[in-house]
C-alpha cells in the first residue's frame, strides 16, 4: 500500500501538465464557445431553435452524416484489404503496402486535395482520358459534389484507419487460425468465420477514428465540394467568418461536440479503449 500511493502520486504528478495544456488549449476555448451560442446575439435558446428549424442547418447535418458514414464504410473496407497485405503478406508485399500507406502522410492535405481536382475536373486527367479513348462524349461530373468530396476524405483517410486494424491483426493467435484449418475450413470460411470477427475490435476503433474525423473534415470538402457539398465544419466557418453569425455557429459547433462526445460513450460502453489500439 505504501509503493501504491507514491505511484498514484507520480503518476498523477506526470499527468498534471497535459491535463492542464488540455484545459488551457481546449476546455477554456470550448466553454467561450458554449457562451456565445447562449448569448449571441441575444441571451437565451434561440440559436438552439434555429437548430431544429432551420432547414438549411439539418440539411447540412444529414449530408454530414451521410457522407461520414459511406466514407467510414469506403475507408475500413480499404484499409483492411491493405493491412491484411502489410499484416500477413510476403516481405516484398509489405514492404509495397507500407510505402503507400505512409507516403500519403508526407503530403500536405491541402496538395491531396488539388491533385484530386486536377484529376478529377471537366478537364482533368481522367475526364480527358476517357474522352480520348471514346469511352464518353461529355466530361463525368465528378467534383463540386458529393462524390468528389467522399473520393477526397476517403484518400486522406484510409492511412488512419490502418493502424487500429493493424494493432488487432498482430495480436491474433496464429495457432487458432491454424486450427481452424486442421479441422476442415477452407481459407475464405477460416477468414470470414474466424479471422474477421478476432478483429473486431480493430474494425470498430477504426471506424470511430475515420466517423469523428469525418464529422470535422474542412479543406476536402470545402475544395472539391466547390459550396455546392457543404458539410458541418465549412457551414460553422461561413456563420463564423463570413454570415456573420456567431451565436449560431457557436450552437453549431456545441452540437457537434455534444454529439461526438455521446458517441464515443456508447462505443466505450461496449468496447474497452484499450480493445481499439
């Protein structure tokens, strides 16, 4: 008991910095914003009405959702294919897989998303070299959309949801795979039978990663959705920045937290975070 309370006392003495930058850097700020959504322009819940009325706002939020939910589903199914390759692939294919999962992270998100415009415009490679083939007549709309903006998100995110993956996939115990095998079930059942759900936990914590990053995703969507696909975070800058209409923003972002904050609790209710990395 003795040794306890030292090591509690360390442990809480180590803590304290972080807990304390995390406060200045983000409790602080935070709570201001809570107080503009009550204040401004005038005291009470009338920006939370606006909320719930304005259609424009709950259209914002469902393409949200919308888009964060194909692109979590688009990402995890991708970046399982490719763990599984740099999990339990030969060298050379791990080393392959490796290269195009790290490259990404040395290119800023702001170039990914010009290069995904470039490809992808009225005049860009593919629309040029599908019309040079003959393959189409007119040039495929394919930015200032929302397919634009998933394509977009669903590159940059894919190397995030590879890591968790990559955790519950060297954890598993060869042998069970093996007897999976001696008792009769081919690759494919052994796979979807016994390796899939053994990495369940990787599945879940990369798709809360690819979901919550995908609620606040700004430059993509704001750049290949050309204001024609806004989602939640560019709607929060332009009452910000641009309407000006700071108390709505401000609610805006709250819900936002409030509804990131309640869905992390329910995925931690059924799955212990140390299960997702």
């Amino acid at each position: 008991m003795k040794a306890y309370l030292p090591d509690r006392m360390g442990a809480a003495l180590l803590m304290a910095p972080l807990l304390l930058f995390l406060g200045a850097a983000y409790a602080w700020p935070f709570f201001g914003v809570v107080n503009w959504s009550f204040t401004l322009p005038e005291s009470g819940l009338g920006q939370y009405g606006t909320l719930l009325s304005d259609p424009l706002v709950q259209s914002v939020f469902v393409r949200t959702l919308r888009i964060a939910a194909i692109v979590t589903i688009v990402s995890v199914a991708a970046a399982y294919a490719i763990t599984v390759v740099w999990v339990r692939g030969t060298p050379a294919q791990r080393v392959i897989a490796e290269f195009c999962i790290l490259v990404p992270f040395w290119i800023s998100v702001l170039t990914r998303a010009f290069g995904w415009v470039a490809l992808l415009s009225n005049r860009g490679l593919f629309n040029t070299w599908l019309q040079a083939i003959g393959f189409i007549s007119e040039p495929l709309t394919l930015v200032r959309n929302e397919f634009g903006v998933i394509v977009g998100m669903t590159h940059f995110l894919i190397p995030f949801a590879v890591f968790p993956l990559a955790s519950s996939m060297r954890s598993l115990d060869d042998r069970v795979l093996l007897a999976a095998r001696g008792l009769g079930s081919s690759r494919t059942r052994t796979f979807w039978s016994v390796f899939v759900p053994m990495t369940r936990s990787g599945i879940i914590g990369s798709a809360l990663i690819v979901f919550v990053f995908s609620l606040g995703f700004f430059v993509t969507p704001a750049i290949l959705g050309g204001g024609r696909s806004v989602m939640v975070a560019e709607l929060i800058y332009l009452r910000i920045f641009q309407s000006p209409d700071w108390g709505l923003g401000a609610a805006i972002s709250v819900v936002l937290v409030l509804f990131v904050g309640a869905l992390m609790a329910l995925v931690f209710r059924y799955v212990r975070p140390k299960q997702l990395i």
